[in-house]
C-alpha cells in the first residue's frame, strides 16, 4: 500500500509529514550506501529503542555466531547524534536525492522547556570514496534564544539480532559481535576501533566534528562511544551548523594502517566540507547515471520508481570488489544474516551485465574466489566438483540450517553457472572464460553428474530429493527449471573446455589444474542428452516437477488474503501438498531462455502456471512482467510490473519495514522492462536488438547497454527504435 | 563383539575380571529399574567423572529445555557412595540376578598407604514397591586393621545432557535442570527434595543408613548432597555392613505429602533390612516371570539372553501407569531424551500383549490420554483428527525437532492404530475398544484423510512427502509399509464404529464426542479403496515407496564395514540415493500381517530386499529374525536372531556403551522367537495355535501366552506341541 506522506518524483522519494509509526518502513526505503558501506535511513537524532535498529553493515564483514554459521555484523551507528536535554521531534519530512545519493531529514524539535528549534540533517555515504561520509546538521531556533547540548561521534554499542532460517520464528536473542579496541576523542573528533568476536576483525573509524559558530566542545568517551559534546547558545534568528566527516576502513582493506589512514581521511574531509564532499559524490553519482539512467517517457512516479530500482541496485554493489555479492536485503538490512543467494546471479546480475559489466564481473568472481569452499560443500556431501551453496557468506560454506532448503535447493549451482555463461555471452569476455569461467562450469558440471542419479531401466538420468524455485513443494524429483539448468550447465562446461582448448597456453595452465578428461566431457554430453525434462507433449506443456500435477486443489482467493504469504496462515507441511506455486517457477525459466522455446510452450506455461502462483515471494513478479511482456500480455505485464517496481516504495509485500529492501525485485523490475517490455536481445552479431512492447503508458524509453564491450545508447519512443553506438 | 569377561548364564549375567575401558558398557547392560525408577549399573564408589554419567532416571519426569522440548531429567543419584580417604579399585567382578533383580559387585580397593579391603556391594531397586531401592555394602579389611571413612546418601548435583536429534552431532553442553529444596542429613539418614526449572516439578527422597558395627555416624550436607559420614576402624577379620534404604517419591504420584510419605518409607524399608527388601522384590520378580519366561532347551547362554531380552523389558515398563511409555533406551539412557517412539508400539508391546496385557492396555492408554495434544498435534499442520508425533515426552507434542523426520515420518500414527487394532484382537477387551480404542481410531483415520492427497485424474490417494521406516530414503512418495497401515487404519475405524454402536449406552457417550457422520464412515471407507499400494504385477513384488527402484546401487559389502552404521561414514544426502535400506521396511510389514501375504510374495519381499538392507538400526535384526523363520529359512533366521537376542550383551551395534539398552531389539527378540521360530498366533476362537519352526539349536520352549483374557501353557519340542489353558 502506498504510504500517503510518499511521493515518488523523477529524481526523489519526499516524504512529507512523517508518521512515527511508518518510521520503520522509512528507514528502510531511505537507505543509503556505497557498495562499501550500508546505512539504514534512520534519524541521526531518533529514539534508539534496539541497537540493533539502527543498521550499519560493511560488505563483506562477516563473524561467526555458532560453528560454521556467519552473521553480517553490524557496524557502529556512524551518524549518531544525541541531545543533551530533554526535547522530542514533534514532526519532519524527508527527501532522498536519487542523482546524488543525498538524504535530506528536515524537522522540529521541542524542549520540556517549551523551546522549539528546527532541525536540518544532510548525509551523505559518499560514491566517490567508499570510505568517506558526512553529516551536517542545521539547528534553528524557532522562538527565542537556545541553549543547546548536542554530542555527534560514532556510537558502537550495537548488536545483531541474528534471525533463524525459519522466516516464522522471530528471534529475539540479541548478539554483541564488536568491542572495543580503542575508542578516542577530542575537542574536534576522534576514533573508534572495534573487533568481533572470535574471528578478531576490525573496524577502524574516525571522525572530524565543526561547528559554525564558536561553541564550547568536549571530548566524550564511554566504552564504544565515542562523541563530540557541543554546548552552548544559539540566538533567535542565527543558525547552528555542525558537521562531521566520518572515515570508515575494515580488515579487509588491503592497507598498512588502517587507523592512521581513517584519521587521515577524516581530515581530509573536515577539509574538503560537507559540500566538498557531497559534490564529489556527486559527480560519481553522475557518472553511474550516465551508464545506468533510464529515461521514460510516460508518468513521473514511474519514471521515479524506475530510478530508485536503479539507485539501490547501485547502492548495495561493491563494484571493484571481486570477494562480496549482494545479500538478498543488500547493505542494508541484516535479515537472511546478510547472506548471498542465487537472487545475484539470476535476478540482480542481468542489470549489471548489460550496463556495468565489470561489475558483474566482480560479482562472478566472487563465486570463482569460494570455488574451494564449493568443492569442499560437494566433498561434505559425498559429491564431486563444486557445489554452492544456498545461502553464503564470506565463508563460502552452507550457511542455511534447515536441511530441506540447505540440502535440497540444489539449484543455485545451475544458477551460478547460467550467469557465467550470460556474463561471456554478453560481454564476450574471452579471458574471463578462460581463467575462471572454464574451471567453474567444469567444476559444477562434475558436481552435477555426481548429484545424478542414473537409472538403468529407463536409461535415464534423475534429480532426487530437491527442490525448484518454487518452494512450496516439498522435497520432489525432477524439479524442470533446475533440470533445464543442470543441462546447460553440463553443454556450456563441454563448449568452454574446447573453446580454451584453442588457446594452446592457456589451456596447458588450466588442464593443468582441472584435469579434464575426454571421456568426462563425454559423460557431461552423455548426461545432459539423458536427463529428464519432464514435458506432456498432449498439452504442450512443461511439467513443473513429477508431484505437482499430483498436488491438491487451492481455493485460492479464499486463501490467499492481501499481501500475506500463504506460509505464514497454512502451515508449511500442509501447504506443499497445495496444487500453488510460491514464485516463478517454469515462468522464470521462459526469461532465462526467451527465444529457446515457442510462443505456444511458452503460452501454455503462462495460461497454467500464472493462476496458480501466489508471488510470496519478492522474485515473482518482475518476472511475471517480464514473460507477459514478452507474450505481447500488455495489461497483465503492466499490473506486474507496478507490483514489482513499486514492491517497496509501496510495501508491497508488507514486509519493507521490518525487513528492509528486497534487492532481487528491484533487479527482476530492470529485466521486466528492459528484457521484457524493450525486448532487448544481443543480436547474432554480438550487438543489441530491441523488440519493444511497451504498454501504453510507458511511450518512450531511452537507455544505455554495454554488450562486447561497447557501449550503445538505446532510443524507444512510439514512432521508432534507435540504436546507437557510442564508439567511433 | 562378546566381552570376554562377561558371562551369560541362564539366570543371571556374570562379569569378572572387569576391564576400566569396558566399565560404560558394564553400567548399561547391568542397569536395573522397576519401570518407575532406572538406574545404570554404575559402580555405587566408582568415579564420577561426569555429573550425567551415573544416570537416574524416574518415569515421565520430562522437563522442559528449550520452548517446547522436553528432556528426561537425570535425578539424584541415590546409590551414591564415597570414600573419605585416598583409595582406588583394583579389581573388580559383577553379578545381575535375573530372577531377582539383585546387582552384586565384588571388588578389591587399596589404599595410599598400603592396606587393601574388599568391597561387597549389593543393590536393588524394588519390584515390589517402586518406590523402594536399597543398598548393602560389605566392607572387609584384608591387611589389617582398616580405618575407614565412608559416606552414603544422596548426590542431586547432577545434569542432563540433552543430545540433539541429529545423531551426529556430539552435544557437549550440560544442563543442569534441579535445584534443591530441601536437603538434610542426620547422623542416620536424611531428605533431599530437588525441583526442576523451569516447571517446577519436584522429585522427593529419604534415606536411612544403619552399620553392623558401632561406628562414628555424622550427618553431611553441602548443596544438593546429603550423605550419613562413617568413620571407624575395622578389624581384620571383622567386616563393615553398611545398609542404606531409599524412598523415591515425585510430583507424579498422587499422594498427599511426598516427603512425608519418603520419609516414612525409607524407615520402613530400614526395618526391612536388605534381606527383607530383597525378599519382597524377588517374590515381585517371580510373579514376573511366570507370566513371562521363556523356558528354552538349548544353549545356556541364548537361555539367559532370553530371560535378559525380558528382563530389561519388564524392568523398564511402568505397568500400571497408564500416563507413561517406553523410551526408545528405556529409563536406563538419556539417549533420545527419553522420548518415546514407534518402537514402543510396534516392537515391544507384543511382548506385553501376550504376557501382561493389562500393562499393554497401560501402554495404549498413554497414547490415549495424549490424543488432546495429538489433536492439536493435526490442527498444527492444518489437518484433521489426530496426529501422533514421531517422538513423544509427557506432552504428547512433536519432540523432534530436525522437520524431514518429524514431519515426514508420518507412520508413527499408523502404527499407533494398529497396536490398538492388535491389542484388542488379541486380548477381545471391549470395554477398551469401547471407552478409548475407537476414539483412537476414529481420530487417527480422520488426520489421514486429511493427511492424503486425492488424485482426480487417477482417482486415488496419495501420500506425498513421507519417510517410511527405512529412514536412508529421502522424503517419499507412497511408502507401501505406512500406507497398508493407512488403510487398516481407516478400515478398522469404521468396524469399531460399527463395533460400538451395537451397544446403545456407550454409543451415545461416546458419539456425543466424536460425533462421527455416516458420510464419514463411507470417506474412510473410499480412501482405504483408493490408497496406493505400490505392487509390481509382473515381479509379484510389493514396491518400498515410489522413488526407491531408481535409486543408485551400491556395493554394500565395500561400503558397510562392520557395525558402523552408513550415515557415520556417507553423509545422508548422498546416502538417500542409494539403493540401499537402513532396516526392515517391507520385510516388517510382513510380520505385521503373517497370514495376509501369499508365501510367494513373502518369499519376493525377502529376496529382493533382504540383501539391500544395511541394518542400521537395532530394530531391524530381530524383524528379520521373525519373517526369515516364517518362511522357513532356518539358518538366517537363527543368525538374525542370534544379533538381535545379543544385540546390548554381544554390544553388536558398537554403542551400547553410550548409548545404553536398545529397547525395540529386546521386543523384537520375544517377536522372532515367539511369533516366527514357534509361529504363535490366534486361532478363530480367539485360543493361540502354534507352528514351530524351531532352528537346530532350540529343541524345545515353555513359555505362557494370555488370550482373550485367559493364560495358556504353551509346550514345544521335537516331539511335541502343547497348548494347556491354565483356566478351570
């Protein structure tokens, strides 16, 4: 449901006349980041009921909080501001500027003592230096002379609220994972150091504090807080500005110092100012948008909605980091423990490969960096190759607990390996096929013929005991969409060893290592011809997997009230013998593959699936969008496509809040308009093609895409297509 | 692997010469009890290197140790005995009477400084009165005079070890769950009251000690010991007897004043002495044994394996308690935090049935009582009716907490209803049928008819995700051993209906409970017409489940070495693809119905499945025992029983010693012996008929059955059958 204090503008979210209770739901749809460093769009000055509520996380940053299972730590609270004296907010708005990442929280304060003030907060996660942020707060009084105490510094004591597999059990058991090492301050900054527990990782920070007007300043220090105290008099008609320069490092930045270089740079900062360092951030900000922007001719709030997909997609990417993904809520929201899943490679990927395809790149080289753990997943389990796992970590072991998820959505190594093969599709990257690409589809293809079970009598080979995308069958066989998958998995590890074959020297230093035999390439051949594919040729129809058809009829309107998924009213074991689909399933499958099958196979897929689908899942209906747009289902792909570019500025799925940002459907929107409705393709040879099948309310859509490395500017409008290379 | 210092003999079980490293499989196998109170056959003095290691164990006294889970409280160790002076074993040997429960251990001690005394200890836990224990310990010096400091009372400062359901991961964390109340010590015994946290559940003792000679007596108290301190000299030649008397008492007896009541026991049994309190239990034991000894001509050693298979059976059953079960280990083990499984009814009950109904009814009756939970057991899955939980404490909810098995193992429900099915077959008790059974039955058709999934185009009844007994296949479609049960299930519901109808007053009870429509008779009726049962035409073969036949093959002889189960050397996920059974599934389905399968289907069963079946539970020998001798084949039938009768003596799984007695093995024993090697069954009038088919080795059998509420003598040798009623 919309909020009604949002408005979604072409370059803005503003929310205005902001709802206490909604704060949550705000939090989580201002967030900011850099790909380095998440934050929640908490209020600097807010109540701070959990310190856990206000989130801070670093990508990567990873500890332990049982044997083997990691949980994303929260980082301390970087834009922490305190009062000294007794007053409340007593209303506010807030604007999120999409072109320079700035996020604006304008309100009124009240003391005990009647005073009134207002209250100007300007942050910024900068885009230009990952390790640079700012604040700056205006405070104003608002009838009469203030006497003020105000502390801004870095606040550690947070905690983690690691929350279990089971999405129905809130966990409520809090875990603090940092102490502190050192933690300084001064008149003008200073700095914190905290470790995690066991793994003894560092987050070093320091931080610069300046005011405007001359105010007396303390330095304030208590276990991990740390804190400039400001106090003073503001008269009636001046302004009071402070800002802070905060300069973020971690152990996993390769410096010598950490400390001296988080000092260094927070002065730097304090030198360049706030507006210093909103203008570079600014300008790197510009520059994403010149890659990644897409014009659209049609309504503003769509247009909006459209960028903010964008913007936050950019946000929660590491970019140049080949050893992070994308946790499935991003930097931003420690549910699912932070972890990666396959919502990178087959739903957020695609947006990156086709507009920054270096940092898709990065993206599958962090697969390739965990292909140790993965083989050590597939030995743990008796199995061969390398076999990622459904939920992981910087470990790159399984972390999800439960086994039928853990043990059975086997899928996610068919899924890694499909967007290696898009990434060398699209970008024609030979190199990256050459020294990680090859070894990861071989290595997964290994893992997939020992995961197999062959059959004798039928000559055939079987999928026991999985699970597809659809979750909520039960553990079945031959789940379709994983088969399919498996199969390419099988072929493309066949095609890459002899495609690097032909690079004589490089082939020695890879054989070296993968050790590929002739009769193995013929076994993966041999396997992919003989794995089941389950399909009713009287109907023309792909089979989800062998118990679906077998499932009991759902009523499903009667059930499936609002936004609330079905899990959460049947139970789980009741629902898997339900005829329901919780997300994309076979659908997803036509995406992946749009010219591979006909319009009729597709069709049938559409008219029997779709029905049965109850999207309680954020990955279901971009998707759903993206396969009616392709089936020419213009009303049908525009009401999924809302539902899925919308999903958490309007809280579709009613979980925004608590949960923060659903980062597949922001990538599964991209798909659905720029694979589904703009119909964009790679041509035979190497560069784009469109198809558009815009619904009327979109007339116009311009965009840019990198396909073999060159860049092309793509114009749709209602009278033409124009494809235009930028190189010369 | 026999023990070479243990002794089997027709009545009793002789260790001598007892090895250190052998002592945790001594105190399973010499572990007494009297089905309200287990103790392990741990030396009184021994060391006590871990709190849970010496463990107590009271019937039903489960608490609770996390939200919903139960463990089964270790109580105060109450043959606690400790030196007060440097002293260590030097030899040791042991004697369990079978006849009378009596545990004697002989050993040597000596001390630091040189002198050497025997110790004579002798101990019973009551048959007659459950709630009286006592201790006798003989103290000879045997190098002069002896100064001796002894202490004797009660130890409560015990934990548990809560071992979680994966069998693989070793828990390590203690728990301590009783505090102490009360805990007094005087110069001739003492009190000790413990409650456990979180319920509040209390276990109330009282002690007396008395000596033979005038020693120092000193009443000792420190937490939760209370012990009676002997201090004195002994002369050579002379010899110390130290008597101790217990009275257990808990919060489940419905008694007035526990401690009271203890108290008064506890003097009582002192006036008794050791001699009077063995007198009692041992007319209690022969009262015992002549409703249930097998008399067997043939080898000693298999005469006292018999009478030991028994002897633990009887030990471990409250009899008269209709609110407890049989823990999978008894009250003799932690293992499986006491919960009761399929293996109460399916395995051991028959013993009962046949030989003491009324503690068989006592049995049922605990399942009765828990159909409240059973039913919001159903309702918590979105089913209908009752559904009994795959582990069972005093709550009757679901204790497993790992979801493919107490989800999936769905059987357990339907091996309930047959053992009621069984239970009034075989005793004609329709009062029982009337006031509990057909409840039972009713309840457990309608869960399954919500449990099954209709198939319209096939016109039949599925049951989708299930595990069967052979838990090494993964979860499964149509196991045929728990959908046979299913549908006797369902049948044997509406006979009861029909059954109890018939007589108008307790049909108008019991239907203004059940409120059973006619229109759900004929439903249960349907689906029992319609349940798949999986049989090849062509192979005359009954088929495991539908996934089974395209499972791997495995070489089992190269894989299965020894005892070693597979899960501990192949992980389970690769496991359940292989064609391969963990124990009796089909082949147990045939001893549950010996008469309704053709011999040729039998004889299938077994060729086709025997050789597949990995026996990695204990309850798989004596099953295999039991068809094997129905069908003739003598040989295997007697080395399978042989594994199963020694299954804890013999230590044949490799982990009695940890794990304690294996339950359902002692069960399945008397069910090979009984129902396969003499082919026990129940004519049409309701009198047993039997056809031996003893092995070589057995020449002859004496034992007594009661049907139909009256006893028989049964006699078989080479010459001979005798069946005698020993009703005028």
């Amino acid at each position: 449901m919309k909020s009604e204090q949002l408005k979604v503008l072409p370059w803005s979210l503003e929310i205005t006349g902001m709802d206490v209770g909604q704060y949550p739901f705000y939090e989580s749809i201002l967030s900011q980041g850099n790909g380095y460093l998440g934050v929640r769009g908490f209020d600097p000055a807010g109540a701070r009921e959990n310190s856990f509520d206000r989130s801070v996380f670093l990508a990567g940053f990873f500890e332990y909080i049982k044997p083997g299972i990691t949980d994303m730590v929260n980082a301390p609270d970087l834009f922490s501001l305190r009062f000294g004296m007794p007053c409340q907010e007593i209303s506010a708005s807030a604007t999120l500027d999409l072109r320079t990442g700035l996020l604006t929280r304008k309100a009124v304060w009240q003391m005990e003592s009647g005073e009134r003030f207002s209250l100007l907060s300007r942050r910024i996660v900068s885009m230009h230096n990952k390790h640079a942020s700012a604040l700056e707060v205006e405070i104003k009084p608002l009838n009469g002379d203030l006497r003020i105490i105000l502390e801004t510094g870095l606040d550690g004591d947070v905690t983690n609220l690691p929350i279990s597999d089971d999405q129905l059990t809130e966990d409520t058991q809090c875990k603090r994972l940092l102490t502190p090492v050192i933690c300084q301050a001064n008149q003008v900054g200073g700095t914190l150091v905290m470790e995690s527990t066991p793994s003894k990782r560092r987050v070093y920070q320091a931080y610069r504090v300046m005011t405007n007007l001359p105010m007396a300043t303390t330095g304030i220090v208590a276990d991990s807080y740390t804190a400039v105290r400001i106090e003073g008099i503001i008269p009636q008609g001046d302004a009071l500005v402070v800002t802070k320069t905060i300069a973020t490092y971690c152990y996993r930045d390769q410096i010598q110092d950490h400390l001296a270089e988080a000092i260094q740079l927070a002065d730097l900062l304090a030198g360049l100012g706030f507006t210093g360092v909103l203008k570079e951030s600014t300008q790197a900000w510009g520059e994403l948008w010149e890659s990644c922007d897409i014009e659209l001719d049609g309504d503003p709030e769509l247009q909006g909605a459209v960028r903010y997909n964008i913007f936050q997609l950019l946000q929660n990417n590491a970019g140049t980091d080949p050893y992070v993904s994308i946790g499935a809520r991003g930097l931003m929201h420690g549910r699912y423990k932070g972890n990666y899943f396959w919502d990178t490679e087959i739903f957020m990927l695609p947006f990156f490969l086709y507009t920054r395809p270096e940092a898709a790149k990065n993206l599958l080289l962090y697969r390739y960096h965990m292909l140790t753990s993965a083989r050590e997943g597939a030995k743990s389990l008796g199995l061969k190759g390398a076999r990622y796992p459904w939920m992981s970590s910087n470990t790159g072991y399984e972390q999800c607990e439960t086994w039928d998820t853990g043990c059975c959505e086997v899928h996610i190594t068919a899924d890694v390996a499909h967007a290696v093969q898009e990434y060398v599709r699209i970008t024609d990257d030979q190199d990256f096929l050459v020294h990680y690409g090859t070894e990861m589809l071989v290595e997964t293809a290994r893992y997939w013929v020992s995961r197999l079970t062959y059959n004798e009598e039928a000559d055939c080979y079987n999928l026991l005991f999985v699970k597809g995308p659809d979750e909520y069958c039960g553990v079945t066989t031959n789940n379709t969409y994983t088969n399919y998958l498996v199969r390419e998995n099988l072929l493309s590890a066949v095609r890459a060893v002899k495609f690097v074959r032909q690079r004589a020297e490089d082939w020695a230093v890879l054989q070296a290592r993968l050790k590929v035999t002739a009769q193995e390439l013929e076994e993966f051949e041999e396997v992919a011809d003989k794995i089941i594919i389950l399909y009713d040729q009287e109907r023309g129809l792909l089979l989800q997997d062998e118990l679906f058809e077998r499932m009991e009829p759902l009523d499903i309107s009667a059930h499936k009230l609002g936004a609330t998924a079905l899990y959460r009213t049947i139970p789980y074991d009741r629902l898997q013998r339900y005829k329901v689909i919780k997300q994309a399933d076979l659908v997803l499958l036509m995406t992946l593959y749009p010219d591979r099958f006909s319009t009729k196979i597709k069709q049938n897929i559409w008219s029997y699936y779709e029905p049965l689908t109850l999207h309680d899942s954020s990955l279901s209906f971009g998707t759903h969008a993206q396969l009616a747009a392709d089936l020419g289902y213009e009303d049908v792909a525009w009401d999924y496509f809302q539902k899925s570019v919308f999903l958490d500025l309007y809280n579709i799925m009613e979980n925004t809040h608590h949960e923060g940002i659903h980062m597949a459907a922001l990538g599964a929107s991209w798909q659905a308009l720029v694979l589904g409705m703009a119909g964009l393709r790679q041509g035979k040879d190497g560069r784009p093609l469109v198809n558009p099948k815009l619904p009327r309310s979109i007339r116009g859509l311009r965009f840019s895409v990198v396909m073999g490395g060159s860049e092309y500017d793509i114009t749709i409008n209602q009278s033409e297509t124009k494809i235009e290379s930028l190189r010369f």
